[in-house]
C-alpha cells in the first residue's frame, strides 16, 4: 500500500498551469486533502499590466473553487504554502532569474498547456512541446521528477479501444504497422522551426503570418494523422518527452475534461473549450446534429482528474508509477451521443416550450423542432441550403424595406424585428459551422474508448483512506443526473454569461 499523506509530507511541488481550469481545481485538492505538504511553487507568466502574485491573487485565490477553502482554512494558510513565482515554463529555468529558486523540488507537476483547436502553430509548439523539454531539463537538473499532463486525444484518428501500452516514440495516426518507423520527432521538430522561420520571413503583416501560421498547423495535423494542432503537439510534447533519458516521468492523459462532480463544489467550470460550446448550441435549439448516436462522449469531470493526479503524483514520488495514465470514463461507464444529445435537447424544451418559434425569427428560417442526426455530406448540403435560403430572405427583407422608404408607410415593428434576427442568425450559423467542423472528430469521425486500466490497479494501491480523499470513480457516475445537475447547471452560471457578452459584441 502506498500512503499519500506520508508520500507527501513535507514534499516541495512545482506547478505550472495553477491559474488554468484543471490546475485551479488541482491546487485546491492537493491543499485541502494534504495540508501537511511541504511547499507549492506555482509558476505564473506576468501580464503587461499584472504581477505573476495579482494574477494568482485574482485568478486563483479568488477565483470560486477556493471560496470554500478560504473560509474553511482562511488566508493566511495559503499564502504560507505557495510560492508564486513569475515564470515560463518554456524558456530555460522557467525563465526565473533568482539562482536556486526551485531548490529543493521534489516533483514537477506540469500541467501548461495551451487547449486550442487551431492556433497558429508556433504558439502551439512553445506551449505544448517547448514547455515540456524544458520542464524535464530542469527536473533533471533538481533531480526531481516529472508528472507531465497531456490528452487522450494523442490518439489522433482512431476509431475504438485505445491502449495505454501503444508505444509513444515514433508514434503517428496514419501508421501503417507498428514497424512503421516513417515519423521522427527530432526531423518533425526540426522541419516545423523551419516552416515557422520562413512564414515569419516571407510577410512583415501579422495577420498574414497568423493565417499561415494557422494553416500550417493545420496541414501537418493532418498529413500525419492528428485531428486537430492541439492534439499534434500535445503528441509532439510527449515524444519529446520519451526521449528524454536518465528522468523519472511520468505521463497523465485526461479525455475531455468538464465540470467538478463533487469538489469544490458540484458544476464548477471554467472556459469555453471543453464541451460547453456543443451544449450551448443544443440548449439554444439545434436539432441537426453531425454526430453518431452509439459514440460514447469520452468525457471526465474536472474533480475526478484531479485526484487521479495527485495519486499518480503519490505514486510517481514512491517509484511505484506507470509511463501512462488514461483518464476517461467509457470503458466503464459509457454514455452514447444519443440519448445524451437527446437529454439537452429535452432541457432546451423545458426552458423554451415554443423551440424557435420566435416572432421575431422569419418563419422560413425557423429550424425544424425534432432531432435529427446527420452524416457529413447531408450536413454540407444543408448548410449549402440554407445559405440560399438566408441570401434569399437579405434580399426580399431589403427590397421590402427599400419599398417602404418611398411610401409614406413606416416600416413596421415585426420587419425591423426579422432584419435584426436576420443578422443574427447570419453570424450565428457562422460560427455555429466553425465550432461543430471543429467538434465532428470526437462526435461523427473517430469513435473513442480509452483504456484506464493503470489508474484502477493505481487505487488498488492507495490506502482506503487515501482512497476517500482522492477518489476515482466515474463507474458511480449517473450520466444524466450528472448533465443535467453538473454540466449544464454549471455551464449555464459559469459559461453562458460570458458567451452570451461574447455574443452581443460579435453582433
């Protein structure tokens, strides 16, 4: 049995990504469940206009999961067991002038990253790959380990169970066999620095660089196999990590992470890249879905994948540690697209009996009411459809509105009503179409089941008070109840004020 309070008494943690969604959550367990730890330095990237200590101050300490903490343990308490230290996690000694600042660590949780589709592809790489070469330099140079967060989702396309075992060097999607040998981090690496220095020498004007930036991410992706440039590099952090010798790591890889089940708090969540996006679409009245009802949505609330990595922490510090933890829920307790898309749908009802039936929305334009899952091709052909019918009705709203002008008629409520609803609607299937092209690889193209085998037999190995603390138990996990209480409670106070400001400016 290994015992988490005597494996981390008195140890020194490092922590990037603190002031993230998962590293808040994080933080707050590991202080909350381990109070005896020895110290947390949390490392935290200045702002222009803020300290790395105002940015922990205000996007941590006060941020909602530590509200319970304070109240329960108080300031002071906090403030004596963290460090901040203003840093970078991807430059050389986290980019910390002060000699000797991280003496003493005895583990380096990094948990940075930057959770974005597709960006352009040179911020990608210094956050996803550079960040973790040079966390695993200065473990090695502390002698200290490393517990590195990356995603399932380096699976890239797949289409079924996938192992923990699969080997990490050499690794892409496309691959023929396991003998094939055709992808090189260090050639890949060295190819992408050099298509990033001559995007950058080719124009002066950022917005250009950016577009190739972006599409240059996007091309390699794909070329080998990957979804998406977050998943890309995320594969190319971890190779580089593998190659790295004479290292105690160890690698944590969470599926989608979404809102706390029972820490700090049921329904926190944070940010717009997990599923909030697809749930705010169905709570707003989608019924066409580019989706396969039987796919099982591999998703993992917040809380539980903070416990998993204070275990495999524990673990990891003990030597007692796997090369990989998987942390999803679908090889235990599955819950299919279907009936989960279904259940939102039903919950955008209860919230709105009339659907879209909305007076001011032109009758022509209204979706239909029932749920409808689509393949690829019928959703292009409906977009194609109603980009006809969206031009058609510019045109016979302005033509009425021009005829208007020259009567002594003013135009009425209901037509200025359908021109705004008109513009709305123009830019919201816009950025609907952006966000579900985005999406389709997790819920129509690839079919996703993660084994997480490693972190079961993990807790076979805690103590069943340690157990308690840090639980693991997505198998206990009512889907439903979960969803409608969790998720879309919590997206609906954390997420959905902030998207609808965000909204209300695209408009």
């Amino acid at each position: 049995m290994i015992d988490v309070s005597s494996t981390l008494a008195g140890r020194r943690i490092l922590l990037t990504g603190g002031n993230g969604f998962l590293g808040k959550v994080l933080l707050a367990l590991l202080l909350d469940r381990y109070p005896d730890i020895g110290q947390v330095h949390v490392l935290i990237r200045p702002k222009r206009d803020q300290s790395a200590a105002q940015r922990f101050e205000a996007e941590v300490l006060d941020s909602p999961p530590f509200a319970p903490l304070l109240t329960a343990r108080g300031r002071a308490f906090f403030r004596d067991k963290i460090s901040v230290w203003a840093g970078d996690a991807a430059e050389p000694n986290a980019d910390v002038d002060q000699p000797g600042w991280a003496d003493g660590v005895d583990l380096i949780i990094h948990c940075a990253g930057l959770v974005e589709f597709f960006p352009p592809v040179d911020q990608s790489l210094r956050a996803n790959v550079d960040s973790v070469v040079e966390m695993a330099a200065l473990a090695q140079r502390l002698e200290a380990k490393l517990l590195h967060v990356s995603t399932c989702y380096v699976a890239g396309k797949a289409d079924g169970f996938i192992e923990e075992t699969d080997p990490i060097a050499g690794f892409y999607p496309n691959r023929t066999s396991l003998n094939d040998d055709s992808f090189n981090v260090a050639a890949e690496l060295a190819s992408l620095r050099g298509e990033i220095r001559r995007i950058r020498e080719s124009s002066a004007d950022d917005r250009d660089q950016n577009e190739q930036l972006i599409a240059a991410g996007r091309r390699r992706a794909a070329r080998w196999g990957w979804v998406n440039t977050y998943t890309y590099s995320k594969s190319l952090g971890e190779q580089a990590l593998a190659q790295t010798s004479g290292l105690d790591s160890t690698i944590v890889r969470p599926a989608i992470v979404e809102s706390s089940w029972r820490f700090p708090f049921p329904g926190w969540i944070e940010g717009g890249r997990t599923a909030a996006p697809l749930v705010l679409m169905a709570l707003g009245g989608m019924t066409e879905w580019p989706a396969r009802p039987d796919i099982p949505l591999e998703i993992i609330p917040v809380d539980q994948v903070a416990a998993a990595i204070v275990a495999c922490g524990a673990l990891l510090l003990a030597g007692e540690h796997q090369p990989v933890y998987q942390l999803g829920s679908a090889d235990t307790n599955p819950f299919a697209l279907g009936p989960l898309i279904q259940l939102l749908c039903d919950e955008a009802r209860l919230v709105n009996p009339n659907g879209s039936n909305d007076g001011k929305i032109p009758f022509w334009l209204r979706p239909s009411s029932s749920l409808h899952f689509l393949p690829a091709h019928r959703i292009r052909e409906n977009r194609e459809a109603r980009a006809r019918r969206i031009e058609t009705s510019r045109r016979i709203l302005i033509a009425i509105q021009d005829k208007l002008k020259k009567t002594p008629i003013s135009a009425s409520g209901l037509l200025d009503d359908w021109i705004t609803a008109h513009r709305a609607l123009t830019l919201q299937a816009h950025l609907r179409d952006q966000t579900i092209d985005q999406y389709m690889p997790f819920i129509l193209e690839n079919r996703y089941i993660f084994e997480t085998r490693n972190i079961r037999d993990a807790y076979t190995r805690l103590s069943p008070a340690d157990r308690e603390k840090i639980p693991w138990t997505p198998e206990s996990i009512d889907w439903p109840e979960y969803w409608r209480e969790n998720q879309i409670g919590g997206i609906r106070k954390w997420i959905q004020p902030e998207a609808a400001r965000h909204w209300s400016l695209q408009i």
